[in-house]
C-alpha cells in the first residue's frame, strides 16, 4: 500500500466517523518526509505534528485539515486548497504555496520564514516591520481579516491596540508605530485587491 493509499484510507475513515458523529482518527505524528501526495485529497485530516518536510502537495486538497504542529519545511504546496486549514504551530519555513488557496485558515504561531505566497489567496504580507524585523500576514476570514505578527493573532483592532500600547512611549515611538500601522493597512486590505491575485 502507498503512502497516498494509506492516506486517502485514513480520510474515508475520518470522514464516515463524523458522518456518524464520533471523534474522527488520528493520524498525527505521520512521518511523511518527501512524500509524492500530487492531488491528494486530505481535506479534514488529522496530520497534527505530521513531518510533510520536503514533500510534494502541489494540487492536494487540504480544506479544514489539521495541520496544527506540522513540519512542512520546503514543502511543494503550490495550488494546494488550505481553506479552513488548521496551522497552528506548523512550520511553512521556506514553503512553496504559490497559488495556494490559505482563506479561513488558522496562521495563530505559524512560521512563514522563506514561504512563497506569490499569488497565494486569501493572504497578505508586509515587513519587516519595527526593531524585531517582524512580518505581519493578514488571512482572508468571513468575518474580516486575521492578522498575525510574531506571536500576536487577531483581528485588525486588536492588532491597532497592540501596537498601540507597545509604543506607547519611547524615543523611537512614532517611527514605529507608523510603520506597524501602515503595514496592518496594507495586508488587512486582503480580502480587497490582492496585487497578486485582482
């Protein structure tokens, strides 16, 4: 059996668990390093803390997957459906996700060093930004944009507030703030015009 049979076997049985209303199967932890799984169909399983390091993903269907935890260092996740996908956690280090569609998804802890999210959907991104050299992504979610910066997950005014309050005072205040502002602007735009994706 392939690791794509083995796959798609797991999420028949996730999928007729909660049809039935029970606690789908666990499949976290997988060891799946530089696994082919071109298409595959994953969409709501549990790949928590799964090691996809260097696979190829291009195409699969990821909708509202667990991939909190995971190892997805240079994956190939080019045009892959992350709607809904949970990511907590998960590191996307040098990630290929152009084309990838990441609306609703959970960023909340996500590393994204590296990631190429050219004409990504439903993201944006800005920086670095302040005196950590901090990025800030800004997910497409129904009820407005998620921002997301270093540790910080939230919405747009909880993000103003933040910034709000951590420059608050100091010599290099104003520059700052202005910068963290003018980011948060530009990326909680994404659920507008997307340069990359109009």
């Amino acid at each position: 059996m392939t690791i794509r049979d083995e796959l798609n076997a797991h999420v028949a049985r996730c999928r007729k668990a909660i049809a039935a209303d029970q606690a789908p199967p666990h499949w976290s932890g997988a060891n799946l390093y530089g696994a082919d799984l071109i298409g595959a169909d994953l969409s709501s399983a549990d790949l928590s803390g799964a090691d996809f390091h260097g696979a190829c993903l291009r195409g699969a269907n990821l909708t509202g997957a667990d991939l909190s935890g995971a190892d997805l260092r240079g994956a190939d996740l080019s045009d892959v459906n992350l709607t809904g996908a949970y990511l907590s956690g998960a590191s996307l280090i040098g990630a290929n996700l152009i084309g990838a569609d990441l609306r609703d998804a959970d960023l909340t802890g996500a590393n994204l060093t590296s990631a190429n999210l050219r004409g990504a959907n439903g993201i944006r991104s800005a920086g670095p930004i302040g005196a950590e050299g901090r990025l800030i992504y800004a997910v497409s979610h129904v009820d407005g944009p998620r921002i997301y910066a270093g540790c910080f997950a939230g919405t747009v005014a909880e993000m103003i507030s933040a910034v709000e309050e951590r420059y608050a005072d100091g010599t290099s205040r104003e520059q700052y703030r202005s910068s963290y502002l003018a980011a948060v602007a530009f990326v909680a735009a994404v659920g507008t015009s997307n340069p990359e994706n109009p």
